[in-house]
C-alpha cells in the first residue's frame, strides 16, 4: 500500500514545465487571479509546481500564520517563516485577487496586486525540470495535515519562465494574452480545462473541484487539480513501469541508513499523525491499525502478525476521518471499534468478516450525547479519543480530552448517556486539567491501569482502580519526559494473557522531516506490561524478539577504570541487542555507546546516572547536522548492592532500552550522518566498573516493505 505520493510517481503522472521541456525552469514567476471561500482556512495552495520527492514551489494560503499569503515549499525550505509582519487578507468571498510570486536566483517576491508583499533571500534556489507536474488546490501530493487544500476560485493562472517585475504584474489582466508569454496558462474560459500553453495535456479534477462559469471551483473540502504532460500510457507499459520503480524505491528503502528494520514502520509513506489504534488479538493474529493520510483524509492502515514482528498488510477498511480510538468485542462477540470521526464525534464500527478487513459503520453514529445551552452537563466533556468496552452488559466509554468523561448505553446504538467525569479525583503532581487523550483502560495485576497521553507530557500512565462508575487514581507516572515523542500508546490482550502495547516513536518532530521524505511513522517495539509484586510497573520486550537474533557474541568479566572507555572489537553494527550486566556501585555514571565513528566524534550515549537516579540516552553527538531532540532521561534507582543490566536495542535511527526486568524503559530516535558509526564502547566516570558480561546479536530485519 502506498499513498499518493507514489501513486503520482508509479502512474508516469509527470510534466515538464519548461518550454517543449528544453530547458529547466529555474527563475520563474507563479500567478493566479483568486477569491477566497473564507479567511479562516489554513495551507492550501493555489498555485503549485512540483517534482517528484515531494520537492515543490507553490502560493500558499494561512500555512504558518493565519490570513497571510507566502511562497509554499517542502519543508519551508524557501519559505519566509516569520511572517509577523505581513499584513492579514482582508478580501471577501466576492473580491478577485491577483497573487503572484516571483523567482530569481535566491530572491523570492511576493506580489499582491501587483504591490510587493513580501521580498526575501531564501537560501537556495530550486530546479524543476521533465519531470514536474501542476497542482491548483492542493499545497503538494505529499501534504498529510488536514488543512491543505484551497477553498475559493482561480479565474485565471499562469507560470512564467523569468522573474517577472511589479509593472509587468500589473500589466496583466485575467484570461487576456500576455508578453512575454506564459509557458503554461489556464483560464478556464468556456468551460476549457486544458493548457493554453500546451505543455501540460492532460489535466484531471479530483474530489469537489469542477470548472464553471469560466472559473475553477474548489472545495469544500478536497479539491484540486492536477496537470501532467504526458497521456497515460499501454497498459503493459504502465505496468512494467509500475513493476520497475516499485522495485527501485523498495531498494532505495531497504539501503536508507536510517530506515529501521525491525520496528514496525508504515508502508503508506510518509505519516502525521501516525497513531497506533484499534489493537485486537483475534481468531490466532494480532491486528494492529494505526493512522495514515491520503486522499480520502486520515484513515486506519491495517496489518497483522502472529509473532509481532512479521507483519502481513491487509486492504484500508476504515477510512475518511479516522482519528483515534480502539477495539473491543461487543455484546455478540464482534470486534468493533470505538473511534472519533473528524468532524462528527465519536463513533462505532462493527467489523463484517474475520479478517477485520471490512467493517460497518453505525448509521446512529455519532454516539456523543448531545447537550444544549441549559443543560448541566453542557460544555462538560469533549468528543475526543474515545475507548470503549462491555461491562455487565452496559456500553461504556472514555472520552477524552482536558476535561474526561464517561458515557454510557444499554446498546451500541444508544442512546448514550453522560455518566460524569472520569476521574473520582486527582493525584499529587498531576492537574486534573492536563488533557487524558489515546485512554486505554485495562487491569493489570491487582490494579487498573489507565493508559494515555496529554499533549504536553507525552506517554503516561495512572494505576487505581475502575469502581462505581469512576477511575481512582493512586499512581502516576511518565513514560517520556524531555518531550512528548513517545506518543500515543495503544495495547491488546493476548491468548497467552499478556498486554502488549505499541508507541509511536515521532521521528525529528522539532527539526524538520525524518532521513528520506519516502517514509515516516515508526512503532516502538512491542512492550510486555505487567505488575511486579513491589507495585512498580515493568516493560519488557516479548520473547519472539530473540528470534530475530543471529551472530551472537559474548564478553566477560571487563574492569573499566574510572573516566575511561572500551572498545568492544568484536562487536558493532546499527542493527543490535546488547545485554550488560555490570557492577556500578563505585561510579556515578556507566554506560554503552552504540554508532560510535572510529574517531568518536559521533556516537549515542546510553547510561545509568547514579548520582541523579536516571535512565538515559543521549543523542546530541549522532543526529545529521548537528540537529538533536535532546537528552531523554527517566527516573531510575538501584537498590543497594543490586547490578545494573541494560538490554539496549539499536536499530538505525531508533534506539531502546530497558533496565532491570524493565523497571524502566527509554526511547529516542538518532541520524546519524556518517556510515562507519558501528563502534560500540564501554565507559565508567566517577569511578570504576565491574562488567560481568555483555552479550551481542544483530538483529535480523522484519519490515518487508
């Protein structure tokens, strides 16, 4: 399964945007002729020029700050970002607008009726050649976020291939010819839908965009279109085509130095979000869905393991405004799933066959109770993150939010009643205003256990007990904690009674996109939750991991001298399980360093601080270009005269570890830059280390796609 994206590139859909694609267009001036729908709306594109890769140049509306025009490009990469100072549109939906960019060299212009808006030097200039194609609507194929598509009209639009100046701009009138002449130009006049110029032939509309009255409509909603050069080619010729990039950008994903290989990782392409949902072990298989974007808006990828690792991908059953939300059996023993609707509430579907490949959406949908002004429980609870479940044959669910709630029903088509807030009350050090979203409500040992995340601390987690209605909280505690990267858990019971949870591991969420702008969306390993007889939680990876293992290597009994380090020769790589068992009791740090260069300038920390009681990984010295999402630590204490045993899992730009049967765990996400970083070395400061044993694998790669 892949999205539109690859779609783009795989169905030949490409154009050249040069005159008879002689040459590459480098300066060039965008302009359209527009009104806008409202001012409200936030990043779609009226004019967008772009190239395989996700590489584009576009007008964009309200992306960075509300009501303001810029010039739209992958990554911001020539786009103003503070745009502070720009003035707000304050067109309505009846006024026609002239917008134009201009390029030439690094020197960007935007144009507002033929006005300078905006001038700046970006700090590179961009190349579209052959194999370009045009958007109208759509800020690029790649863009996942909701707001990305125009709402408004286009009379008139045009790309020229120089930088064209105020006069000139000024000098143009919608649907009149033009010198110089534009080298592609759309007026859409007498219902035309093709290219005045000739070089883009063949144009598709998609979703609600059509030509009217000599202009193109769009939205609401999706909405745009599309030009290309070339006429869809032979069938045998598209396949062949097809077969063979296929198979190029399976090669190119299987060699990305940063791609992992044994963590889940979408297949859709590029995800955000990328939540895991809907986790179910049913009839011998463990069902995962999880959120991807296309076309149709967010939906719920699907796949399905009997090991956990092995994934087998199954057809998009649940699509069109997925957002989070889980599974469970109904009173018929159906899976169903308990999810929010974007733009309806929450919601439920009831899965048609035992694949769990098609399901049926509740025509009652949405379940949220409806209140009015006047109402004591109006403005109380939020339709957000639900999770649902049978309890003595009542339906109940969570939904989540800054303020959670309870709804209940006798049936799953209701009508469902507002029982109260979640929480009986708070926990020390917690507000019981910090938003509980993703809840996952299960029991675990003799306690329940509340799974979740806010949007400011990330993963966490409360133990208490579920009674009369409410959850009693008695326990709290974090799962991340220098940001919120560790995200959205979702978990399942197994046959073998064992809850399984799966993260989504943010790839480089405050430094731009992840190593390739193929793939994002990367699963944390599957963790083992249970309840140690001390209370404290324990996460542990499941045992089908080892058998993933190959190559092994064993160390034993190391001194390592206080402020020192050791190489361990005979084992490297960035495709690792390390187990090190070591005596700590006289030093305030040790610790491993995996994807170590030879000269040790780039490397990635993982270490027990003793003298702080922290479990940490730091990654400052091992992500491209010096960018780094920090030092990620959680709270972690021996007993005295107990040994440290780190179990650390590398796997190209994802690294785990988990200390003492899982007493903690810790995740972060690396990049590094150089392709000799395989080095791993021991180090002690503050005193020196016993190291009992250390014992190696690399890491067979799972993700075949």
């Amino acid at each position: 399964m892949w999205a539109v994206p690859l779609a783009c590139w795989l169905a030949g859909s490409s154009s050249v945007c040069a005159a008879d694609g002689a040459a590459p267009l480098r300066d060039k001036t965008l302009v359209a002729w527009v009104t806008l729908a409202n001012l409200q709306q936030r990043g779609g594109s009226v004019l967008t020029i772009e190239k395989p890769g996700g590489v584009f140049d576009a007008i964009v509306f309200g992306e960075i700050e509300p009501g303001k025009w810029m010039a739209g490009s992958n990554f911001f990469r020539r786009t103003q970002r503070d745009q502070k100072r720009l003035p707000a549109e304050t067109a309505d939906d009846r006024t026609l607008v002239q917008i134009a960019i201009a390029y030439q060299g690094r020197q960007i212009t935007i144009y507002r009726n033929g006005a300078e808006y905006a001038r700046y030097t970006a700090s590179e200039q961009e190349t579209f050649g052959p194999d370009s194609h045009v958007l109208m609507g759509l800020r690029h194929l790649e863009a996942a976020a909701p707001n990305r598509y125009f709402a408004g009209t286009i009379d008139d639009a045009r790309i020229y291939d120089r930088a064209l100046t105020a006069e000139q701009l000024q000098a143009l009138r919608p649907n009149d010819a033009s010198d110089p002449k534009p080298i592609a130009w759309w007026d859409f006049e007498g219902g035309r839908l093709h290219d005045r110029a000739g070089r883009f032939p063949v144009v598709t509309l998609v979703g609600n965009a059509r030509i009217e009255g000599g202009h193109l409509h769009l939205g609401p909603g999706e909405a745009y279109l599309m030009a290309s050069r070339e006429p869809p080619r032979p069938k045998l010729a598209a396949d062949q085509r097809t077969f063979e990039l296929a198979r190029s950008l399976r090669e190119a994903l299987a060699s990305d130095p940063h791609r992992p290989g044994y963590h889940f990782v979408t297949p859709e392409g590029r995800c955000m979000p990328f939540d895991p949902n809907g986790a179910i072990y049913w009839k011998g298989r463990y069902h995962l869905f999880y959120i991807f974007q296309d076309s149709r808006g967010h939906n719920w990828g699907h796949v399905s393991s009997t090991d956990l690792f092995h994934w087998r991908h199954h057809p998009t059953g649940l699509v069109s405004g997925m957002f989070s939300g889980n599974c469970f059996l109904n009173k018929e023993g159906r899976p169903t799933m308990c999810y929010h609707q974007v733009g309806q509430g929450n919601a439920l579907a009831v899965a048609l066959d035992d694949e769990l490949n098609t399901w049926k959406k509740l025509p009652s949908n949405p379940i949220t109770p409806k209140t009015k002004p006047g109402d004591p429980f109006h403005g109380r609870y939020r339709s957000w993150d639900p999770f649902g479940w049978v309890e003595n044959d009542t339906y109940y669910a969570i939904f989540g939010g800054t303020r959670p709630a309870v709804a209940k029903s006798p049936t799953m088509e209701g009508p469902w009643q507002y029982v109260g807030d979640l929480f009986a009350h708070g926990v020390e050090g917690v507000s019981l205003n910090e938003d509980v979203s993703c809840p996952d409500l299960f029991r675990i040992g003799d306690k329940d256990m509340l799974l979740c995340i806010s949007h400011r601390l990330g993963c966490r987690y409360y133990l208490g007990q579920w009674k009369d209605e409410q959850f009693h909280p008695e326990f709290h505690a974090q799962m991340s904690w220098n940001d919120n990267t560790f995200f959205a858990p979702e978990s399942l019971l197994d046959d073998k009674g064992r809850r399984i949870m799966w993260a989504w591991v943010m790839d480089r969420p405050k430094f731009g996109p992840p190593a390739s702008p193929l793939w994002s969306g990367t699963m944390s390993l599957p963790r083992v939750l249970t309840l140690g007889k001390d209370g404290i939680l324990r996460m542990n990876p499941p045992e089908e991991i080892e058998r993933l293992r190959y190559d092994g290597r064993t160390v034993t009994d190391l001194d390592i001298p206080a402020d020192a380090s050791h190489t361990l020769d005979s084992i490297r790589g960035d495709s690792l399980e390390l187990i090190i068992e070591a005596d700590v009791r006289k030093a305030r740090r040790f610790g491993v360093k995996v994807c170590c260069s030879p000269d040790g300038e780039e490397q990635t920390a993982v270490y027990y601080d003793a003298a702080n009681h922290k479990l940490a990984i730091d990654p400052t010295k091992s992500n491209r270009d010096g960018d780094h999402t920090g030092l990620e630590a959680g709270p972690f204490a021996l007993k005295p005269d107990e040994r440290l045993t780190l179990r650390v899992f590398v796997d190209k730009s994802i690294v785990e570890v988990f200390a003492n049967e899982g007493r903690q765990a810790v995740v972060r996400r690396i990049y590094p830059a150089r392709r000799d970083s395989l080095g791993v070395r021991l180090f002690a400061v503050g005193g020196p280390v016993h190291v009992h044993r250390v014992a190696a694998w690399q890491m067979m790669p799972s993700n075949d796609h």
